[in-house]
C-alpha cells in the first residue's frame, strides 16, 4: 500500500542540502540570483505582455494590474523566500510541497511546473523569433520567410519586409502582394537548441552570461523610459488624450472596469515566473540561507517598478487600443520619432526574451532533477554529467520536446496555462509556510515571513482569485495535462518513491 499524503522528512531535506558530493556546483552569489530572476521577469512581460493586457483587459490602468500582481507575488515571494533559506533544494515549490502537503500534492505542483517552464519557453522562443527577424530586416537581412514562421502561417512581403496579415496596415489590398506558407520556425528551434547548449555546459556559465545580458537589456528599458518619459513631460497633452479615461468602461465581458484591473493582473502572471525560477536554483547558491532570500525578493521588487513605469510611459504614448500587437513597446518608442529607439528596444527584445529562455529551461530541468532524485520520475532525469555537474541528460531532453514546439506548432494563449501553474505554485507555497510553522515551529528559520498566518492566507486568496479570472479553455486544458501526470504517477511513480519504499519498509519491520 502507499501513502498518498506521505512527506519527505525535514532531516532528509537537510541531509541531502549539506550532502553536496557528485551533486549539482554551488556556484551563484546573491548578484548571479538577482540577476537570474530579473532575466526571467523583464522578458515577455515588458516586450510583449504589458501592451497585450492594456489593450485586452485594462486599458491605461494596467498599472493598476502591474500593482496588483505584484502584490501578490510579494505575499508568495516572502513565503518562497523562507522556505529557499529553510530547505537550500533545487526543485522549487515541489520540494517546499513535499516537505509540507505530501508526496500526491508534490506531485501535482511537480509536473504543474513543467507545463509551466516549458511551454514557457516555447511561447517566448515564438516571440523571440518575430524580434530577432523583424531586427534583420531592418538592416536588409532576409531569412527564408518559409523558415521564420510554424507551418500553415501566411506571410505577406510589404514594402520589403515579410509580416503576418495583422501587421498589414488596413487597406491595402493583401492579394496583390508576394505571400508564402511558413514550413518550420527554424529560428525558434535554433534559439532553444543554443540556451540548451549553454545549461549544459554549466551553471555558473549559464548565470554570468545571464548578467551580462541583464545588465544590457535594463540599459535598453533605461533608455525607453528616459526617451519616452522626456517626451511625455514635453507633450502632456498628448499623455492626458491617451490616459483619458484612465479606467475604460467594462466591455461586459469581464475587462475593462474594475474587473479589468483583476483579469489584467491575471494574464500578466506569465511575466513574473523570473522570480518563481530562482528558487529552483537554491541547490547551486553558495550561500542560500542568506543570498536566496535576497536573490527572490531583490528581483521581484526591481521588476515591479520597471513593469509599473515602463506601462504607464508606454499607455502615455500609444492609446491602448493599438497596443495588441507583437511588439508594443518598438510601436511606443516609435512616436518619439528617435529612429534608432525602435532598433535598441528590438536588441534589447532580442536579449531580454533569451534570458527568460534560459532561466524557464534552468527551471524546469531542475524540477526534473528532482523529482527524479525522489523516485517520482525515470532516473535519467537526475543523471548529473561528471565534468559539468549538471542534469544534462534532462536539459537534452527538455530542450529537443521545447525546441519543436514553437517550430511547428502555433502556439496561442500559452501565457494563460503558464499562469494558471505559476498561482498554483504560489497558493501551495504560501499553504506550506503556514502549515509547516504549525507542524514544527523549533526549526532554524534564517529568514522568516512576517504576518503568519496573515501573508500566506492572503497570499493563497489573492492566487486563488486570480486563478478563478482566467479563461476556462485554460482551466480545462491544464486539468487535462494533471491527468496525464496523475496516469504517470499511480504507474510508475508510487513503484518506484524513495519516501513510499521507506514507508513499505518500516511496515515490514513491524
């Protein structure tokens, strides 16, 4: 028999953080892990997302959902924060559930986060593919259009630049122009293939490249604000026609309003999964009782005010009703009429989107990792390469499924299933802080939540409402995904449970 609510014991967590011979390098300081989540969160959420959701949900008010997610994430960020320094594990809110809620609830959150860090990827690997290639042609650089998009896509060549039919300005007569199918988007396969590569080669090459990029795509962000905010302060009016009214009224849909705020801050989750991401490298800190705390709520703060400045800037420029596309802020920066802003936001679109490639695929194979180590998935997924020490087995692997997603398929409100796991991970988290101080209030806490039970009760609220604000399509297919893990699961995984073995085995003592 086996134990559905069975939990890995705090001693074996512990023994296993202190036990570090031929497991991953503890290689990052507290820079490498701030840097590791501001790679993932100023991504799609600046370049794509944030014109997405103030033209579908909130219009100038998605500042107003900016704040609101970021106060959510704050109450899971300071539960993550205690549970890193508590259990210094790769593995994430999976480990943090199995130490708290049981092996069926880990489970669960594990192979959640899978769906959530690859198609992740996939769905920012596409939007990287339409920067990188409209950056090429602006200097005259044409790719086989056939090989830059997922098969069945039609691109129409306007005014010497290949684009899909939405970005043809309205009028022109789309049947007199050269058109061609896409075969492969050879160009995303190629992005996942190179940050593959590169996880593979090691951890602490991984997060100094990571930096370096950083350091480079805050410069471009620096660079629209001060372009933009420079252009506001000159033109108010022009700011006040496009923040008027700064609330648009409800569509009777649920967006727009006040329940446009909510449904905005619910489909930008997507872009604050950087700081989600860091706590899956806590087995590689060098010091996590101290840094992973900094690492996790560091990010997180640093991105939210950029979100909410670059957001407000952007809405000041662009009415909101034109920011449905796929690179609103190059469309914002344009109306300051600086020619060259338009080429440093797509070079800095090109780079921010291949961090959070990285940091999504660091993720999930370290969830892999783990999970594997448990006994809950197949053994190759925990195989650690002898020069490396990394799950290179597992990064292959997850990279190669990844890499063909976004080449062949048409990857549409991905974002939306990557935010249902992201709050799903939160609610679990801010549950398992809250029942582990009840269960054992003597362990060493280096960083404690203030406000318990407080900020983990609101947090699991908070994460729950916006959870019930998504779409039900998205809803129904990550039900679909658990059913698949949970086949997974009662064939293989309860067989083969280091923590179910051990349970058989004091039941025969007996």
């Amino acid at each position: 028999m086996f134990k559905l609510m069975a939990t890995k014991p705090m001693s074996k967590l512990m023994n296993e953080a202190a036990n570090e011979e031929g497991g991953l390098k503890r290689a990052l300081g507290p820079l490498n892990l701030i840097t590791l989540g501001i790679g993932a969160i100023i991504g799609a959420g600046i370049f794509v997302l944030t014109g997405q959701a103030a033209a579908k949900h909130a219009g100038p008010a998605v500042m107003l959902s900016f704040i609101v997610a970021g106060i959510t994430c704050a109450f899971a960020g300071l539960c993550y924060a205690e549970f890193a320094s508590l259990i210094p594990i790769a593995g994430s809110a999976y480990t943090y559930g199995y130490a708290t809620l049981g092996e069926f609830v880990a489970w669960i959150i594990g192979w959640d986060l899978v769906l959530e860090y690859a198609f992740g990827a996939a769905t920012v690997a596409s939007g990287w593919s339409g920067y990188f290639v409209g950056l090429l042609q602006d200097f005259h650089i044409h790719l086989p259009p056939q090989l830059t998009t997922t098969p069945g896509m039609i691109l129409y060549n306007y005014h010497d630049r290949w684009m899909q039919l939405a970005a043809v300005p309205a009028g022109v007569d789309v049947s007199t122009l050269p058109h061609v199918a896409g075969v492969f988007n050879l160009v995303a396969f190629l992005a996942i293939a190179i940050v593959t590569a590169v996880l593979v080669r090691g951890i602490q090459e991984s997060a100094n490249l990571n930096t370096a990029i950083v350091i480079v795509k805050l410069g471009i962000v620096g660079v629209f604000l001060a372009l933009g905010g420079w252009f506001l302060v000159h033109h108010p009016e022009h700011a006040h026609a496009n923040w008027t009214p700064f609330i648009p009224p409800s569509d009777g849909h649920g967006n727009f309003g006040i329940a446009g705020i909510s449904a905005g801050a619910a489909s930008i989750f997507f872009a604050y999964i950087g700081f989600d991401a860091v706590s899956t490298a806590a087995q590689e800190a060098k010091n996590p009782q101290r840094d992973m705390p900094i690492g996790i709520l560091g990010s997180l703060v640093v991105c939210t005010i950029l979100y909410i400045a670059v957001s407000g800037v952007l809405t000041g420029l662009v009415n909101y009703k034109a920011l449905n596309v796929a690179d609103p802020v190059a469309v914002g920066i344009d109306v300051t009429g600086v020619r060259w802003g338009s080429i440093m936001v797509k070079i800095g679109a090109v780079f921010g989107l291949g961090t959070v490639m990285l940091v999504m695929l660091l993720g999930q194979s370290r969830v892999f990792f783990s999970m594997s180590r448990d006994g809950l998935l197949w053994k190759w997924a925990g195989v650690i390469h002898p020069k490396f020490r990394t799950p290179w087995i597992s990064n292959i692997v997850v990279g190669a499924i990844v890499a063909f997603m976004p080449a062949v398929l048409p990857i549409d409100k991905l974002s939306e299933l990557v935010n249902m796991g992201t709050l799903l991970a939160f609610a679990i988290v801010c549950a398992g802080v809250w029942i582990l101080r009840r269960r054992s209030p003597e362990l060493h806490r280096p960083f404690r939540t203030p406000l318990v039970p407080l900020v983990p009760i609101l947090g699991i609220l908070s994460a729950l409402y916006l959870i019930w604000t998504l779409p039900t399509l998205t809803k129904v297919v990550v039900v679909g995904w658990l059913l698949i893990g949970l086949v997974i699961y009662f064939t293989y995984s309860v067989k083969h449970s280091k923590v179910q073995i051990d349970l058989r085995a004091e039941e025969v003592v007996k």
